[in-house]
DNA sequence: CTGTTAGCGCGTTCAG
DNA sequence: CTGAACGCGCTAACAG
C-alpha cells in the first residue's frame, strides 16, 4: 500500500525507469514529446510522488535547510524564521526546523541531526554565547559545524561567527551592527534627555546582548554622559519584568525621598521583548511611561508595534536577515546576488517614539 | 570528501557493515561487548553521522513531521509550531515547516512536498476556507491528503476538517471548541455590558471565523441580546484595523449627534491580532478604550498581554494545541496517551480584562 | 534518443 | 553471534 514507485510508472508507460526519471525531474536531456505525455498521463494515474529520501540518496543533495532558532514563539525568532522560509520556498527547497533554548550543547544536536538528514545548509539564529559554562559546548559546537563544512555543508550564523570556531569554506557570517546601533540610539537619546541611563541587559557573555550594552555606552561616552548602570537579567520578557521592579523600586524611592532632584530615568533594555516587559513591571508598580521614566528597545518587533506609549527602538530587517542568510548558503548565484542587493550588508535604523518623549 | 559512511566505520573496526550497524543503531540483537566497544571507537574517530535518508529509504520512514501554517511569523501560528516542535522533539523526530499564506492550492503543494520527502506525519495548523473560490483548491487539497493517508501517512488538522476530505485512516481532527468559546464570552459580556456589540469578522467562509461568529452571535441571543452587526475585514492585523477605522468613524459620529443617547459599543474581533489593530485604529481616531468603546479578542496571544488596556479575549491553550495535534499522528501510544490527558480534547477560558470594562 | 548497469548508504533477511 | 546478499527508489554513467 506504499506510494508508487518510478519504476511502476516507467512499466505502465511502458519505457525504462531511466526514460520515466528523465521526463518527470528536469533532466538535461529531453525525451521525445510522444513518450514523455505517455509517461507524464501514467504518473498522473498511479499517483506518483517522487520519494525525495532516494532522490537525494542519489544525488546527494537534499534539497533540505535546517533552521536553528532558540525559541520559534519568540518573535524575533518568528520574523527571521519567515525570511528563511520565504527564501527557502523561492530556491524550492524545504526548511528543516530545530529549537534548542539557546544551550550550544542542544544546538550542536541540532546541527548533527541536520548532518544526518543532509541538509544543504543550515542557518543558525541565535545569539552566541561565550560564557565559561558553555566554553565546552561551544568547542564541540564549532567542531560539529566545522565537520559538517568539511563534508560540503554551508553555514550562515547571524551575529557572531560561533565562539571558537576556524572559519571553513562555506561559513558565513551575517553581520548586524548591534554595537554601532546602540550607539546611535544613545547618541539620539542623549540628545532630548537629560536624566540617568540605565541599561537592561541580558546574562553576560551572550554576544548580542554584550555588543548592544557596549555600543549603547560609547554612544553615551561619545556625547558626553557618564555611562550607565548595567542591570543584568534573562533575554527575554520576564528578565525585563524582574528589572522593571527593579527599578520601579528606586524610582518610587527617590521620588518620595528629599533630594528629588533626581532626575529622571532613561531605560535602555536590550531588546523589545526586554522593554516590554519592563514596562509592564513599571506600570504594575503605578508608575508611567514617559511621565516616571522613558524606556527603549530594540529590534522593532511587528507585534509590538502597537503597544502604547509607542516603543523607542531601533528597527532591524529581521526578514531580511532571514532571507540574507539563507541566500548566503544557497547556489553561487543567489549568494551573489544577495550580497549585490544589500552590499554594506544588514542595517538598521533608530525609531524614536513616545516611550522617550522627555515631556512629562 | 564526503561524510563518513557505515562501511567505512566497520572496516576500520575489522568487522561487517551489518554489525556496525547493530551496535550504532537501536537493533534487536545485541552483539558482543568487545566488538561493540571496538566499532563506536571507529565512529567516533571518523566522525560517523548516520545517513537519515539511507535509514529512511531502507525503513520506510523518516522521522519527518510536517507543519503547514498560514505565516510563521504571526504569533498564533508561532506559539502552535513551538507546541509542535516540542513534542517531536520528545519522540525524536524533526519537524519540517511550510507557510503557505492561507491558499489551499499552496497547501496542496506542502501537502505533496511532504509526501516527497516521506514525512511520517502532517500537522495543518491554519484555518480551512469553504469559500467558493477555493472550492477547486480544497477537493485537490483533500485529494493529496486522501492519497497521503492511504500510502500510510498520519494527517492531523487543528479545528475543522479539511473541506471535502473523506475521513480515511490517520486522519486527526484537533478540535477546537470555537463556537462554544465565542459563545461564553458573549454571555460574560452581555452581564456586565449595556450596550449594542459589533463583530469584527475575517472573510466569511473561515471556518474559525465563522465559527466565532456564530457563536458569538448564539451567546448574544441566549442573554436576550440583539444580534450584532458583522464587519468583514482581512483575517489579521490590519484587517483589524480597517475595521477599527470606520468604527471609529460611525462612533465618533454618534457621540457629536443630537441622539447621544446612543449606548457605547462593545467590539469582539474574532482573534487578538485583529482586536489589536482596532484598537489602534480607534487610537489613532482619538478614540480611548473602555471609554468610548470595549473591545474583546480571542485567542489571548502571548506576546499581546502587556497590551494596555489589558485585552479581553478567550484563552487558547495554543502550544498544546500543537502538541496534541503532534501525538495524535505519532506512534500509536502517544496519541492514546495524549487522548488520556486531555479526554475532552481541547478547552478555552474566558478571560475578561480591563479592555471591556463598563466604567467610564 | 532510449535502455541497461551500477551504485548512493543503510536495514534486514538469510546462511554460516 | 556474525557475515554475505539483497533491496529500498532513484540518478548517472555507459552501451545500443
């Protein structure tokens, strides 16, 4: 009760299985238009679907793309994955999707379960990180890519090259100016706002978080502000929550103390997803945005857009990335062309909004 | 320079390619120790990573799962795929994601694509269409699906039926008590809102949509309520927010009219998404909300809860959705197990918030 | 232009 | 308990 095989069709057709594979895949060399309808109405009639397991058997060549994100629900994560997608769908090839929690021992899984099922190429999403509990992982991580390469995989990571990692043929990196977009931002902020700085980061050691702390400082040092505080939480909603009451603390405990000269907090949290959570935590804690505080993100994530005061960020092409990524590992052509589209590579660009405003 | 291959490990063992291969791979037979020991050593060195599409061709199966849905990006769709990938993690098979934009013609092709590459099961997430348009599209869908399960694929679909599809073996419905939901909400509403409602509806012919609809309409009429009127607008955010617009329009009207007796309007959008673009549109009209209108979504989108005002909306349990839709097509214990946990299959909560709020 | 042959890498019978 | 042979479905070299 198996699907049908080329092998069937070639016999109904009455031709050689060698003549039924060249009329049905695109083969270089065209048979003749009378055999080929015949197979083509034979084909039709059992049903058949190529089995692409042997076709890549064969060709060695998969036509498969693995995508390694931390979390899929994450939107940032969610936006690069439709790039992926959209670029995998143009190429005709399908995406191979794994999420590992960010742990590089689970993406090192990920990227050997890939090797297995040969996909041509894999991207990886994820920030990097180079803390000391996952030098271990990150070694047997590069080693597993680096094979993986060796045997003629392609790899594209976003961010950072692997921690540890020999760059291989068919290793790429798609660079995003964190650093120098955080700089920028500041370098905005610094502009109409007068107050304190604080920023919300993720743990230490995750490479993107890092980049955008350190931009976000040089920004501040370049326009003359003394840096800012650095809270340290999760990368994600609940470790901006933890930090907004945090803050909301101090915030409430200076506005009631006697020197209330303080002036007022500016809140740099390193993604949106950070900031949101921030400002959930400011807001249960009574306070408001951006009469008690102003608060910033990054990314521009879509979904958040709407959420009022309107966040100040800086707008990243995540699709793009996504597609620039993939195009990276794809056919000579598409990499190319890629890199013609958008030669500087990826850039962003600062989006101040409401959350900043320094009126009160 | 390809990888490694098994005869090559059981060469460099010194033993035969049916050995190593029962020792690498989970095999009835064990054989000795000694021999074991000597040929995971070879691997090891050679850095042997099995062929998946080799095992696959020779075992007729591959451990694929498919996933098609709508847009990977939106967070609906992304919080069902983590429950997915989640639950083929668990049972160790890998995940490979399609988006088709909504079209069964390109669902069809996903469909096929699947079956191409021998993916053992298919999890449809997004929402079937009974339009007249897409009548040709879905009798090809069902048909590709039919053709699926008869050469033994495990088909799941997340709320209604494929239109048109026979039930045949290994066809799964998750269902989704929509209506019921929708219904519920319109009874908590009609409790504490005086008001007239308005329904914010995708294109007729979504089956969730009309679902949602209908039930609203049931719960309306159930409380001794009138029926509401239903605009049509794009099953997303900006449809929400077109909708949204000519709201504002007519309720700004009705607040400068003489008759300004006219009771305030309480919006249900058949999903969070939506409800957020209304509500933004009615934002951008100088609108407030509770105040000059209510507004309820369904869904309670994660990502969508810092959203203030604090949205009403019916909680989906999405990730297990995804997950449960995953077991049903795995092994014949899961899905029994999954049935276990979840007799009643899947259930929703109403949640009211500060969104809906009669105060002024 | 077509048919035949030989693998792609692995699981799984069968003998030994 | 081990090894040799065959087949999974298809493509790519040859031969006709």
């Amino acid at each position: 009760m198996a699907a049908s095989t080329l092998t069937e069709v070639a016999r109904l057709a009455g031709v050689s299985p060698a003549t039924a594979s060249r009329v049905l895949n695109g083969s270089a060399r065209k048979p003749g238009e009378d055999i080929a309808e015949r197979v083509r109405q034979a084909a039709e009639s059992l049903g058949y679907v190529p089995n692409a397991q042997a076709q890549g058997l064969a060709k060695s060549s998969s036509g498969l793309i693995g995508l390694i994100v931390h979390d899929i629900a994450d939107p940032y994560f969610a936006a690069v994955a439709r790039g992926v997608q959209a670029a995998a769908r143009e190429q005709h090839r399908m995406v191979l999707l794994a999420t590992t929690g960010g742990g590089p021992a689970e993406e090192r899984e990920a990227v050997a379960a890939f090797a297995a099922r040969r996909a041509d190429s894999i991207v990886i999403a994820g920030s990097r990180s180079c803390r000391d509990e996952d030098k271990e992982g990150n070694a047997e991580l590069a080693a597993e890519l680096d094979r993986y390469c060796r045997n003629g995989g392609q790899v594209a990571v976003v961010g950072h090259p692997v921690v540890g990692a020999t760059a291989p043929e068919g290793y790429h990196v798609v660079k995003v100016p964190n650093q120098e977009l955080a700089g920028r931002l500041a370098a905005e902020l610094a502009r109409s706002w007068d107050g304190d700085f604080v920023i919300v980061g993720g743990p230490e050691g995750l490479l993107t978080s890092d980049d955008r702390v350190r931009g976000f400082q040089e920004g501040l040092d370049k326009a003359g502000r003394r840096p800012a505080e650095v809270l340290r939480s999760a990368f994600n909603r609940s470790g901006g929550y933890d930090a907004g009451l945090e803050l909301a603390a101090r915030i409430k405990a200076a506005q009631s103390g006697d020197a209330h000269a303080t002036a007022k907090l500016c809140i740099f949290a390193v993604n949106d997803v950070m900031a949101i959570g921030a400002a959930a935590a400011l807001r249960s804690e009574g306070l408001r945005i951006p009469r008690d505080a102003a608060i910033a993100g990054f990314d521009d994530i879509e979904t958040l857009r709407d959420f009022r005061p309107a966040l100040s960020t800086v707008r990243l092409p995540l699709e793009d990335i996504g597609r620039l990524a993939t195009l990276a590992t794809g056919p000579r052509s598409a990499g190319d062309a890629a890199e013609a589209a958008s030669p500087g590579g990826i850039t962003g660009e600062v989006t101040l909004r409401r959350s900043t405003e320094a009126a009160a």
